[in-house]
C-alpha cells in the first residue's frame, strides 16, 4: 500500500518549504529505483555528519563452528538461550547463507536513547515470541507484541525500546526485500478474494512530525554481511516533515494470516505470508502455521508426508509445542533445520496418532522458512544450543531426542 504521513508536495522533487525553511528530499529506493521506495522530505540533510565514520566494537557477522561437520538436521533449543543485550547487541545468528540469516534475538533493555541502528545490507522480518515494546523510526512509532511480524526495510534508521521486562525475537534477514507472497496480490496489489491475507490488516507506523534537534547522534549501521560502523550525526535522525511511498516498516499479527483448510493435507505453499526474492531463483517464503482446522477425508492423515524438498533448506520456529509432527521432540521456542538434501519426516508414531484429529481443531502456532536454491548452514553458536542427538530421534517409538 502506498502511504502519505506528514507534509509532502505533491509533485516529486519540486520547491517545497516549511517555515521559510526549504525541505530536503530522499529516495530510499529498491531495485536501482525501479522497485518500492518511498520520498522522505527531511528539514535537514540526512548525509551531515558531526565526526568522521569509525568502526563499532560490534561484530554481527555468523560465525562457522570449527572443523569440519556431517551434514546432519538440527534442532536448536533458541528458548533456553539466555536474555542479554538489546534487539542489536543481542542478536544471535542460528542458521546463515549467502543472502539470508536466521537470528534469535533476547533482549533485556532497550537501546540507549541516544543510539540508532540502521541494517544497510539486509532487510528484516522479525516474528514476536515474547515481549512488547516499539520500533521508533523516521518514518514513525510502530508497536509490537507477541505474535507480531514486524517488517523493516534495509537501511531504515531506527531504535528497539522495550516496554516489557524483556523479550523473545527471532529475526530473518534477507538480501532482498520482504514482501507479502506475489501469488496472494492482484495487478493492483491488492490480496486476492482467496488470499489467507488482507493487507490491510497491516499496521503502518505513527507519524508525530519532525524531531529537531542538533548535537551528536550516534547511527550503528551494519554492512558488509555483519561488520558495524558508528556514524555520528550532527542532527537528530527523526527529523522528516513527511513521507510518502509503499517502502517503510509495518507490523502484521500472525492472527490476521486466515489458515486455508481444505478435505487432505496440502504442501506449504498455501501456508505462506511472505517472500524474499524470486522464486524460484533466490530468496525464501515464509509460512504461517496457524491453529486450523485438519484435513476431513475420511481416511486423512493430518500429519504431514515425509518430504526432501531438494532445492529448498527449511527452518522452523515453534511459538508452541503443540505442532504434531514433533510432539515430544521440540519446545516452544525451538528452531529446527532441516537442509534440502536430507529428507525428514513425522517423529516416532506421529503419523499413526494423528489419525485421531481428523476435522478436529489444531493448535499449532509455528513459522516457516523455506530457501529458493540457497543452502544454509548452521553457526558455531547454533550448534551450541542443538539437541545433540536429534538426528537420531525419529528411531524412537515416541520421537523423543536426548539433550
């Protein structure tokens, strides 16, 4: 959806004044300018800086394990991972390739009030496990809660405060921009009659006009696939009159994907929400398990079919447990990888028990990722936090894995 906050002219790049004062205007653009952007009309240049760049102590880029491993499926405990940080100093990557980088993300403070971070090389798609708080941007205030997608375009200046204790993140990061799923939306844009999404159930950020404010900022900004540089800036970097264009965060609840339930198990594809990329060339989807109800055939498995999905790793976040191909493997909070050369499947008797739920109501609440052709591979702190012996969990009657 294209937006208009504030005071903006109407035509693009034309005289335009506030007070006397003429406003400055900025492309934040995508694809070369050919893609979504959005004009941001500032009362200061935003390239004004009060010293020169220098390299942060913060170092985010994902880190390898030593040696050489086994290609092998993962289970990684994310929820028994300890609070410690705030929502850039905390960030743990889990799983990473070349474009794409899973994260899980524990804070317990929010980020000094004269700090901001801007991601200038990947764009984020957070899902809220736990906590509340607000993403203060240029573009406005923008709440989240538990069950919240939270979307932030590349190189958007903001800062992570929490109003709860501490919180519950998981982040994915992506080369490319993140949007809803193409094949939901019409030429116009809109979410199709069939579509499990409505766009506009977004919610968009509040705008409350320009802070300005001179003195030295600082702007953490990540680059070069985790290296962090601090720019200090001469102005406040809230300082937009307005903004117009279909580039700026937003919050999704996971409650408004709408689950489409048919009569037998269908592949993922109809769960999903979200897109990086272009399938079937680069990026991933991500989908939204949400409680439904199961297939009603009357000879329905509800769980789903072994499955080795060759062009695609897949990663998997349980919000709850209560998902029943991995009963009594995972725990809320649990991250599983699963990469495209392995094939997986229901655990233990999964499959048998779950001839049970048949027309019943699930209460599953999970999120998915799913690679185009792009390998992931685990971190060295990732597999610290795996359950040790998953690969070998499916031998068991009852799917259990150690620790």
């Amino acid at each position: 959806m294209i937006l208009r906050r504030g005071k903006v002219p109407k035509v693009p790049h034309t005289e335009f004044r506030v007070g006397g004062r003429l406003a400055l205007e900025e492309i934040h653009g995508t694809y070369g300018f050919s893609g979504p952007h959005s004009r941001k009309m500032h009362l200061r240049y935003p390239t004004v800086q009060a010293a020169l760049p220098v390299p942060a102590s913060l170092d985010l880029t994902p880190r390898p394990p030593a040696g050489r491993l086994a290609l092998q499926p993962y289970h990684i405990r994310a929820g028994a991972i300890p609070h410690a940080g705030d929502a850039v100093t905390g960030r743990i990557p889990l799983v990473y390739g070349p474009s794409t980088t899973v994260s899980a993300v524990k804070p317990k403070a929010s980020m000094p009030a004269d700090v901001f971070f801007r991601n200038g090389d990947r764009h984020e798609l957070w899902f809220v496990q736990d906590g509340t708080g607000v993403l203060e941007t240029e573009f406005g205030a923008l709440s989240w809660k538990k069950g919240h997608y939270v979307v932030v375009p590349k190189a958007t200046t903001c800062r992570w405060t929490l109003s709860s204790p501490r919180a519950f993140l998981l982040l994915v990061e992506s080369v490319f921009p993140i949007v809803f799923a193409p094949h939901h939306l019409n030429a116009a844009g809109q979410a199709t009659l069939m579509a499990p999404i409505v766009e506009t159930e977004v919610e968009a950020p509040e705008f409350a006009g320009p802070v300005d404010r001179l003195g030295r900022f600082r702007v953490l900004v990540k680059h070069d696939g985790g290296l962090v540089s601090r720019l200090t800036l001469a102005h406040h970097p809230f300082d937009l009159i307005g903004w117009e264009g279909a580039l700026y965060p937003f919050a999704f609840p996971i409650s408004s994907h709408h689950g489409i339930a048919r009569e037998m198990h269908t592949a993922p594809p109809i769960h999903q929400t979200f897109q990086a990329g272009q399938a079937p060339f680069s990026g991933f989807s991500i989908c939204s398990f949400v409680p439904q109800i199961e297939g009603w055939h009357p000879k329905e498995v509800p769980a789903p079919y072994a499955h080795h999905n060759v062009d695609s790793d897949e990663c998997m976040f349980f919000s709850n447990a209560d998902y029943g191909a991995r009963k009594g493997v995972i725990e809320e909070g649990s991250l599983t990888f699963h990469p495209g050369s392995l094939p997986h499947s229901p655990h233990g008797r999964a499959a048998e028990t779950s001839l049970r739920d048949r027309g019943r109501m699930s209460g599953r609440l999970a999120v998915m990722l799913d690679t185009f052709f792009e390998s992931l591979r685990v971190t060295a702190q990732g597999r610290r936090w795996r359950d040790l012996d998953y690969a070998l969990s499916w031998a068991r009657a009852d799917g259990r894995s150690g620790t």
